[in-house]
C-alpha cells in the first residue's frame, strides 16, 4: 500500500506501509474511522439504526479496529430482554474481550448467527453483514435521547484517542 | 473479612464417603524476599490459616525454597507429626519439583503437597495490600481444603523404545540423524520431498566464512544414505500418530515414486524423452525440469521420480530405461513405525512477495527472490531479461518481514548477511559491479558475522538505510527503485538492471496439521513453540518431540546445527535410561458405579477408555488426564487422580468461600496452556482486579455444572473458564459445553452472563487481563448474586 502524504516543503513522499506503522507507533493517526452519518451512536462504540420499530445494532468501527482480529462473538437469545446500557453480550479478538452494552431497551428480535461462523465480519463490514442483534425497541424516544449523532460520536472518538 | 465464613468452609464436608480421616496439615508461607511480602500482609493470612480445619501448625519464612526455610519445613513437619503440606509461595511451574523432592526425602508422598500460587496470581498482579492479603487466604484456605483430600499416589514406569523418527530432511534433519545414529540408536529419517537436503542444498556459498554449501553439505547426505543404523524414507509423510513419550507408534505414507530406487542409475535417459517440461523448483523456477526428474545433482537417494501432478502418463520413459527402473503401477504405501521419540525439523518456506505489489515481483522478469538469485549465481550470473550480466543490482530487505501491517512483526534474521554474501560474492564475481543493499537496520549479531560486514564496506558494496517505496520497470532491461534514505531525509531514485528481493521467512506449509497430529503449540508467529523460550528451547510442549531449526523461527545453517545436536542430546537422555516415568495423574473407573453405558468411550479424545465385560477400562499409558470424561458420566462413575470430585469441591468450597469480596470471581484456568498464561500475567506485573482467583483444572472439559454452583454457593458472584488453545478439547466441544454449563446454571436461577468463558495460547497471555478487567467490570454492574438465586445453587451443588 502507498499512501501519499506531503511533507513540510511540499515535496510528494511515496511512503510503504513499515513507514505508516513508525508513524503511528510516533502517535501520528494516520488510519480513518469510518462513521455514517446515518445511525446512532453509544460512547460504548454502539451503533444503532432506527428501521421503523425495529433497532439493528452493531459496534463500530472504531470498535473493531481497537479489538484487532475479532474470533468470537457470544450472542444474546432471541425473546431476552435487553436494557439501556447493560450487558447484552461479548466480543472477543485474540488481543482482548470486550462486552456489548445495548444501547436501548426492549427485547431481541434476531441476532446475527453467521457471526457464530464468521465472527471476523465486524472487522470487515462493522455496519452491514457485521450486524450484532436487531431488537424491539421498547422506549425508543427515551433511549435516543442519551445516544450520539455521529458528528458527537467522532469527538468523543477523538478525545478519547487524544488522552490515550 | 468475616470469621463466620471461615468457620462455614472449614466445616464443609462435599462427599462424607469420600472425606479421608482428618489429617494434619501444615501451612507455610513465604515472604519470597519482598515479592510477595511487600503486597501481601504474611502473618495476617498466617493467623488465619492457622485457624482453619485440619491446620495443626501455620509458619512464614524470608525464602522457603531456601536451605533455611526447607530445614523449617523439616522440622515443623516432624514436630507436628505432619500428613499434608500447604506451601504459599510461588507457582507450581516454579518450584513444586523442590517440595515435592524435600517432601520424599521426609518420607512423606510427594504427592501429599499441595502449593498455593500467591506470587504470579496475586501479589504481583495488584498493589492492593489488603485486598491482596484477602485473595491470599482464599487461596490458602482452597488449598488448605484440597490438602485435607489429597492422596498418596506413586508415578508408574514404562520400557520406552529406542528408536527415533525425524521428519524433515534438511540440515538439521540430517545431522540430528546422524548425530543419533552415530550413538547407536536406530532413525527413520522421513522427507517429504524425493530428496533430502533441504534449502541449503539450493544454496551457493554460505556466510560468513564463503564455504560452498552443497561441497559441505553432500558428505552428510552420502553418509545419511549409507548408515546402517538410519532407514531413509523419501516422498513421505506421516500420516497419523499415536501413543506418548517412550512408545510412539507412526503411520507413514509413501507417495508413489515410479521409479525403483535400487535399480535407478541416475543416467537420465528418462528424462531426455519425456515430452513434459515445467518449472524446476529446485531452481526456483529460474530453469526448467521434465516431468520425470533427479531434484538436483547430488541428489539423495540418487534415483530419478515421475512428478505425479504434471506427468501425461505417455510412459515414453519405460523403453527408454535401460534398466527397467520404471513401475508405472507403483503405489502409495503406509507404513507403520513405533519409536520411542520424534523429532521434528520441517524448516521454512520463502513467502511469495508477489502481494507486495508495490516491489513489482512478477511484473518484470529482473525482479528475482534472493533464494532465486543463489541459483543464478550457481549458473553463471545473468539477468534473466536477456541472459546479459547484470550491472547494478539492488538489494531489498524485510520484504513482508518487520511489517506488522501487512507482513510478518518478526525479523527474519538471515537476510541481511545472506544479501551481503550475495553482493561480496558477486563483486568478486562481476568485475565493476554496483551493488547497493536497502535495508532498515543490518543486522550482523553472530561470530564473524560484523567483520564480514566491513568486508563488504571495503569491497564497495554500498548499503542505504531506507525504506524501498517502489519498483517501477522503465524501459527495456531497466528497473527504477525510488526509496526514501532515512539518513539522509531524501528521497532517492536509481535505475538498477536487477532487484534481489529478500521475502519474509515463514514455517513450512503444513506445519498446523503436524502440529496437531503430534500435540504441539504453535506461536502467535506461525512457528512452533517451544516449552520453555530460555531454558528448554528445543523441548516442545509434548513429551518426547524435541524441535529443531526453522520450525521454531527463522535461522542460520549454523544455528539449526546447533539445535539439530540439542534435540540428539534431548532425546538421548529420554531414550538412554531405558524407561519413562508415566504420571498418575490418570483417570480411573469406580466400578461398582459403572453401568458400561460407554459415553466416556466416546468422549475420550486419546482413545485411552475401553469397554470390556464388567464395566469401563482405562489406558493408563494412553489417558492423557484431562478429565473430560467425568462431566459426561451419568453414574459418577469416572474419577481423576490428583483432581478427584472431592479434592476439586473442597478447592472451589475454600476459594470462594473464605473471604468475601464484591464481586467475588472464581477463573477455572486448565492447567498447561492457561494456567500458565496466567502466571505470566503476574510475571509481567500486569495488574488486574483482585477479586478474580483462578483455580487450576485439568481441562475445561473436566468441570460439570455442580463445580460452579459450587462456586456461586460458596459465595462467588461470576465464573471464567480458561482453556488453552490447541488443547484436547476442540474448539466446537469446548463451545457446546461450556452452553451445556451455562444452561445448567441458568436453570438454577443465576444469569447466564455470570458465566463466561474464553481461551488463549501462552504468547497471548494478556489477553487474559482484559477477560478479568472486562468480566469483572460486568459482574460488578451484575451486583452480588441474589441471596435466592445462592441458596437454591446450594441444592444441586450437594448432589452427586
């Protein structure tokens, strides 16, 4: 991979991925976090898109990128009731395991079962095939109300990134 | 912490038919100098220990594994009259050897101590005190718990077989064999390629002393072929593998050669008529073979084979064969070996650098590997564009190595000297020459290996610290390399007629599955794992395979030597005294209980259960002690030695019972892989929250439902399960029950998110800090378990 940035002349630097990785290891970011514009956000790094009753549910990408290589995922059951901010499942990578806090009330309609094949899907679609559950949303308004728009979301990323 | 719970769990009793007549028991715990003194309040869990059943004296010493602190051992145990012996110290990996030892040199069963891990699993993972000091007494008082049930159990021993396999027919195959051989013991050598030499038999010279490689490597071959003591067997691969150290039993499987070895003279009339012509691998592709072929010159056995993927099957090659050497019907043969040993030597391959697109391998035929450019060098140096000589050749390392983006973390370590080998040689090759090397740091660490270095300075090789950007083909015959000189801080662009890239090394195709027949480890770098990095760094983690070479990691000629002889002195100090110690950590049927319903049979993962009249048997050479046989049986008819119901109850009673901590959270870490794991989190001082306490099981797969409602009656509030990876217990079996468990538990009222469970290899051991950072983050917002939900664990965890 060759990405091209510029230096303090302004001349054109090729630069190979080894050179990214010091960059980052010197504390430049260098990588993109993918946020849509359209879904919700928890500060646990919880996505949720509003589909008329139903609420899908998913983590981020920046999630994703923090846990590396994601090789199990346990589901919640379909018909178990899930509560704003509480454990709902967890997400484990072959650095670290991290829980799903669902981000509204209500109760679990589906849940993703090719991520019991495939959990490395949240690595390679976070917001599509890398869906966690879709729940019935029991008070939606309420919960909508303490999420982030994703412009909120991206500060909260970066700040957390910047006292990192 | 309050007196009522010690009382509680010094009163539990889990099997009263099994309970053993009140023994006396000592508890000594170590300061360890300041390590677990500082953190922990010594004499505080001291007290307490001495109140605690069965407890007839509680003692604390600076250094218990000292001369000083054993002599207290000593004399306190003949004081007392002591039965069982609880040390608090270290890990058991560290010293249960040495109390063991002291213990049979008091006359006591080594198997009657029992050691309390407050060293890796609590002092140095907080800093904490009286938290720290809290887990220390859980810990002694399930210690103290199993101690009152521990058994006196000796060790068996087994004839072992002398002979030795060794796969892998490389360098260090061949001297590991010959070594062997050379002190009388008898070697089947298997390769899978038709000829034994391996990578180095491709090699021009080697560095740092120019020796030509294949002038020092041919006597060995020649030797190897006519030992009598070694049995060569080419074109094959193991098949399957059974048995334990001392007696393992081999299948073998020889893919069909046609061509009879013995009558084969090596004249290759055969292959002058065979219509079939593709890349030569021995050369690297950069010279072509026919279909039926000799792998190289000095090739070992010297007979000619037919390559079965490519060859048309026209048999123009029978009426060519003066000798009548060729089998069209020759056949895959299994063979079946019994050694006593195994040795594994399975080198490395070279990674294909084609998706490092931007260094344009394939795009340009002057765009070569270095393993390539050593066979060029032995054909007379040109560039493969027109055959001309070459100019100016440029050098690039750490292709796909120290690249954790997009290639491997790791240093392939030999590279950097084999590229200046490569360029001093052909300096003297090539009059006027330009070489130039691009690389991130050279590294030259090895004796002779700095000086060849200045060597090459002096010859006029020219080295540029830089990362190479891009390899663009300009015109004709050309390549333009733009790179960027760290030193420098420019950017540099040169026209070369000729780029060596140096490819990342990594472990031989197919290591997994050897890997999984023969029960060893593989590392977070795809290469095998030795036991012990330092100390036993050519032991794998089964008993009699020793390991050798590149299978562990990238390395010189020299250094797979010098291991090659490691694993010949390994496995003759195995081998040499004739017999095997066999642990009687085993499992063992209770017969009267036995119904012969056979599930224990079917779960067993070494086949060591079999079924006769009267009542399941089990193996003891085969049974691996895992355990998973146990929670399968319907009767309770199946026990563990040294981890029986009894003694596995009154730990968890103890551990979770003895003091209270919100929340309290037992980990059950299996014994090898996890356990391990978790000591070396604490080696790290990794810090993590106190409230977890592990408690070390054979296996995952040993624990029924009853253990954590024991657990969650004694007074836990959430349970981990460890398992190591790679262990007996696949990943689909360990999965499905741990939800059998988990249903279990839920039945009785307590939440199926108390339960969790995870595995880990030893190189990712801290991984587990954020299992017990993350696990006890969620049981904290939990809460304590209901008073309801406890008492009515209570009820099934009783039962057996």
């Amino acid at each position: 991979m060759i990405v091209p940035l510029l230096n303090r002349t302004g001349n054109k630097y090729y630069l190979c991925s080894q050179v990214l990785d010091e960059l980052v290891m010197y504390g430049m970011r260098v990588d993109e976090t993918d946020v849509p514009e359209n879904l919700y956000y928890s500060k646990e790094h919880q996505w949720l898109s509003v589909e008329g009753e139903k609420c899908r549910v998913g983590l981020t990408d920046h999630a994703q990128k923090q846990l590396h290589e994601i090789v199990y995922v346990d589901l919640p059951q379909v018909g178990a009731g899930v509560a704003a901010g509480q454990v709902m499942g967890s997400v484990e990578s072959v650095k670290a395991v991290s829980d799903i806090l669902s981000p509204l009330s209500g109760e679990v309609l589906e849940v993703n079962k090719n991520l019991q094949e495939n959990p490395g899907t949240i690595n390679t679609s976070p917001y599509k095939d890398g869906w966690v559950v879709v729940v019935k949303a029991s008070r939606l308004n309420e919960d909508l109300k303490s999420l982030l728009s994703a412009e909120a979301y991206c500060s909260h990323v970066k700040t957390l990134l910047e006292t990192k | 912490m309050s007196h009522n719970k010690i009382e509680r769990c010094a009163k539990f009793s889990p099997d009263v038919e099994m309970s053993p007549a009140d023994p006396r028991v000592g508890v000594f715990i170590c300061h360890c100098g300041g390590n677990i003194g500082n953190t922990v309040d010594v004499d505080r869990v001291r007290e307490t220990a001495a109140q605690l059943r069965s407890v007839k004296c509680a003692e604390t010493n600076r250094y218990l594994c000292s001369s000083s602190g054993q002599d207290l051992i000593r004399s306190k145990t003949r004081e007392h009259g002591l039965e069982r012996i609880v040390i608090g110290s270290c890990s058991p990996r560290m010293h249960l050897k040495t109390f063991r030892d002291l213990c049979s040199s008091e006359g006591i069963n080594p198997y009657l101590i029992e050691m309390a891990n407050l060293r890796e699993q609590c002092s140095w993972t907080t800093l904490d005190k009286d938290a720290a000091t809290d887990k220390a007494i859980d810990i002694i008082a399930g210690a103290v718990g199993r101690a009152a049930h521990l058994e006196p159990l000796t060790p068996s021993e087994m004839k072992v077989n002398s002979n030795v396999a060794v796969i892998g027919g490389g360098v260090a195959g061949i001297c590991a064999s010959l070594e062997l051989a050379n002190q009388g013991y008898k070697v089947f050598l298997v390769e899978r390629q038709p000829s034994i030499g391996g990578h180095m038999a491709q090699l021009s010279k080697t560095y740092p002393t120019l020796d030509c490689s294949l002038c020092i490597l041919s006597p060995k071959l020649a030797e190897t072929k006519n030992h009598p003591l070694i049995e060569l067997m080419a074109n094959t691969e193991i098949t399957t593998v059974d048995g334990s150290a001392g007696a393992y039993s081999l299948t073998l499987t020889r893919r069909p050669r046609y061509v009879n070895e013995e009558k084969c003279t090596g004249c290759g009339d055969c292959a002058k008529v065979c219509p079939v012509e593709v890349p030569d691998e021995f050369e690297e592709g950069t010279a072509r073979r026919k279909a039926i072929y000799l792998p190289f010159p000095q090739a070992v056995p010297n007979a000619y084979v037919v390559d079965e993927k490519n060859c048309t099957k026209c048999w123009l090659c029978i009426k060519a064969c003066k000798h009548g050497a060729i089998n069209p019907r020759d056949q895959a043969i299994q063979k079946r070996i019994e050694v006593g040993a195994v040795i594994v030597a399975t080198g490395f391959r070279v990674l294909d650098p084609s998706g490092f697109t931007q260094f344009g391998f394939g795009t340009h035929p002057n765009i070569i590997t270095n393993l390539q450019l050593e066979r060029l060098i032995e054909h007379g140096v040109y560039r493969p564009s027109d055959r001309k000589t070459p100019r100016k050749i440029a050098w690039i390392q750490c292709v796909g190595s120290r690249d954790s983006r997009n290639g491997q973390p790791y240093c392939s370590k030999i590279c950097c000297m084999a590229s200046v080998k490569e360029a001093v040689l052909l300096k003297e090759l090539v009059p006027n020459l330009e070489t130039w090397i691009f690389y991130q740091d050279l590294r030259a660490a090895g004796k002779g290996y700095e000086e060849f270095y200045v060597r090459a300075m002096e010859d006029g090789v020219q080295f540029v610290r830089g990362r190479v950007a891009e390899v663009v083909p300009i015109s004709g015959d050309e390549l333009l390399v733009r790179a960027e000189d760290t030193l420098l801080g420019e950017v540099l662009e040169n026209n070369f007629d000729l780029v060596v890239l140096c490819p990342a090394i990594l472990p031989e195709l197919g290591i997994g599955e050897l890997a999984e027949k023969l029960g060893l480890h593989i590392g977070s770098d795809g290469f095998l794992l030795e036991r012990h990095y330092k100390l036993r760094p050519v032991d794998s983690q089964n008993d009699g395979v020793f390991l050798s070479g590149c299978c562990l990691g990238p390395k010189d000629v020299r250094e797979s030597v010098v291991e090659a002889l490691s694993t010949a002195s390994r496995t003759a100090s195995l081998l040499g005294k004739g017999v095997v110690t066999i642990s009687p950590e085993k499992a063992y049927v209770i017969s009267e209980r036995c119904d012969s319903c056979g599930e224990c049979v079917k779960v067993c993962p070494t086949h060591a259960i079999e079924l006769p009249q009267g009542g399941a048997k089990v193996n003891s050479i085969s049974c691996v002690g895992c355990g998973l046989c146990i929670p399968i049986c319907p009767k309770d008819a199946i026990d563990l030695k040294n981890s029986t119901e009894s003694q596995l109850m009154a730990t968890i009673e103890g551990i979770a019972g003895a003091t209270a901590a919100a929340p309290k959270i037992i980990a059950f870490a299996e014994a090898t892989s996890a356990y391990t794991a978790c000591d070396l989190v604490g080696l790290g001082r990794q810090h993590y929250p106190t409230n977890v306490r592990v408690v070390s099981v054979p296996s995952v797969g040993r624990l029924h439902a009853r253990h954590l409602l024991a657990a969650f009656s004694a007074g836990a509030d959430g349970v981990i399960m460890i398992e190591g990876e790679g262990t007996v217990l696949s990943e689909e079996r360990f999965r499905a029950h741990v939800n059998e468990i988990r249903k279990t538990v839920a039945s009785r009222g307590v939440e199926s998110l108390r339960v969790f469970a995870t595995r880990t290899t030893i190189p990712q051991f801290a991984k587990l800090a954020s299992v017990f950072e993350t696990f006890t983050e969620r049981v904290r917002k939990l809460g304590p378990l209901p008073p309801e939900a406890r008492s009515k664990t209570k009820q099934l965890a009783v039962v057996r």
